[in-house]
C-alpha cells in the first residue's frame, strides 16, 4: 500500500512540477526552433538539439551568439525556459528581449529581460526594462535577486504585451506589471518588435560596474533555451496594419492581473528586488511620471543602498545605463 501511495505522490508531483514550468504558457502551442527563429549571429556557437525544441547559444573568447524570430509581432504573448551557466560568470549577460531597433534605427522599441552573470558563490541577478521610440535616455531598469538557481534547471520567462500593458513573468508568478500613462506617450512600446535570444560579453558594465570581466578560463559559457511561445501577432513592420486577433489579457492564462497576482508582485519585489530607476536619486531629481512611490519600498531599498536609494540628490551624476545598449552592442562578435 505504501508503494503505492509512494508512486501516486512521486506522480502528483511530477505533474505539479511541469504546471509549475510551464506557468502561463500552459494551453499555448510551444513551437519548434525552426518554426519560430532564425540563426542571428555566432556561427556554430549557436546549436540546435536533434529534437529541433531546444537551442545552445555559447560565448567564448571568439564570440557571442544568439537568434531571433522569424517575425515581428504587434503585442502577444512570448516566451522561453532558460537555463543560464553555472559557476564563474561575471560580465556575461544573456538577453531575452523584444525590439525593432534594426527596422526604426532612430525611434527604436524595446522590452527586455536581462540576465547579469557574477562571481563564484554569488547570484545570477535578472534585469527587466522597457523603451518606446528610442526613448534611451529615460531607463526603465529594475533589477532583482532570484529565489532559486536558474543555473541548475530550466525556468520560465514571459512577456505579456498589450497595447497599455506590458508584464513580466518568472515561472507564472508576475514579477513586474507597467502600465501605459498618457504622461509616458511615445515612451511605451507601440511598433512591431522581434524576439531576440542572444549571450555577450557585457564586462564594461554587468558586474559591480565593470569590476569583475569575463574570464575566459571558464568559457564556453552555454544558455540553454526550450518551450518556445510566440503566441502573437504577426505583422509587416511597415504597414502595421492593425492585428484583428492580437492576444488580448484574456486570452492568456494568468494574463490577467488579479488581486491575488498583485500580491505575488508586492511579494516579489519586497524580497527580491535590488535596484529600481523610481527610487534612484543619483539619477533623477523628480521620478519618471509613471512611478508611484511606495513608502516602504523607498525604505527598504535605501537600507539596501543608501548611497544611490538615500534621498540625496546629486546634480549632474547618472546612474549607468546598462539597458540602454543598441542591438548591434547585443550583437556583436567580442
């Protein structure tokens, strides 16, 4: 009897675990790699497993790599289970992120996740962003510690983008929620982007600053990336004509932003949030128009970093954009 009931819980798990990974993507179709991207750059550094679901991207002292999907799409659902390397990776970013900034070079757009390598025995850290209209000289960076080892298996990472919404998910549990303001204007994405994967060298600036580089001693340092999603709109980026059958919040599973889901953002951000541009003195006198200060969440973080959190504002200091680098820079052979 006990075997049994052993098997059946060995079972619930196992299934428990899989809704777990697959988070909001669940009831979406998960695309092969060849029906969904294109080869980007990096030559053999980019790898297709021979299920044809999976891709390696690599960086060693020759290169990046990366991919990027075969069209542009008007708001939709998108997203990718990730499993990032393992021991020393500091200055190594991986990059899953939208953008058009190879069709609208002077007014491009751009959400991202951003993936920040480190030293051995500390935390990959994750980097969120948005720009609408070439906007880089506003950056939307948030970035944040994890609650479990993103080197050690594959988790998900989801964008939702609607035309007055953009959120962002780990494993289903929404993370960061931006909402369109008339303030904000051309700042919020609005023009078809592409889906982009890709690894680089980002030692100038990733790692306390550009302290610590990449060391490639370590290489090759592989991202691994499966459960394609590109449950969007696809659109010519010239007409952009408008998508009838757009992905609404609706239509996603977990698209919606309930009370309990603002919760699991308040949660989030209270335990793992390590440096929002909303709170950062250094670099804005008076925040960006959409910020909405939170009390404690200013208190938190300037206990967690009071010279840039600490309510001193300091003229003509900026705080370093790493987001705001172009494509080409996320692209290019190191």
């Amino acid at each position: 009897m006990n075997f049994y009931l052993g098997i059946l819980a060995f079972v619930f798990f196992s299934v428990f675990h899989v809704l777990l990974v697959s988070g909001s993507s669940r009831n979406l179709p998960i695309l092969s790699f060849d029906e969904a991207y294109s080869h980007l750059f990096g030559n053999d550094n980019l790898m297709v497993l021979k299920d044809g679901k999976s891709a390696h991207i690599s960086l060693d002292e020759r290169t990046g790599s990366g991919f990027v999907s075969q069209d542009l799409y008007l708001h939709g659902f998108f997203s990718a289970s990730i499993k990032l390397p393992a021991d020393y990776t500091a200055g190594v970013v991986v990059a899953f992120y939208m953008s058009n900034g190879d069709v609208f070079e002077k007014n491009h757009d751009e959400i991202d996740f951003e993936f920040l390598g480190n030293i051995r025995g500390k935390n990959w850290r994750i980097q969120t962003n948005i720009y609408g209209n070439g906007s880089t000289n506003v950056g939307r960076e948030e970035r944040y510690g994890l609650w479990f080892d993103p080197s050690e298996d594959f988790h998900q990472y989801s964008i939702l983008w609607t035309e007055n919404q953009i959120v962002f998910y780990v494993d289903s549990v929404p993370i960061r929620e931006i909402k369109r303001t008339e303030a904000m204007g051309g700042d919020f994405p609005s023009k078809p982007m592409s889906l982009y994967a890709t690894i680089w060298d980002g030692s100038d600036w990733a790692t306390n600053g550009g302290r610590y580089r990449v060391n490639y001693k370590y290489a090759p340092y592989i991202a691994e990336f499966s459960d394609f999603v590109l449950h969007g709109c696809a659109v010519d980026p010239i007409e952009q004509s408008k998508c009838e059958a757009a992905p609404t919040p609706d239509s996603i599973p977990g698209g919606i932003i309930t009370s309990e889901q603002r919760m699991k953002i308040e949660n989030f951000r209270k335990k793992h949030m390590q440096y929002s541009y909303c709170y950062d003195h250094s670099r804005y006198n008076v925040p960006p128009s959409e910020c909405i200060i939170n009390s404690k969440e200013a208190e938190r973080l300037r206990g967690f970093d009071p010279v840039t959190f600490g309510g001193v504002h300091h003229r003509g200091k900026r705080h370093h954009r790493s987001s705001s680098r172009s494509i080409q820079a996320k692209t290019s052979s190191i």
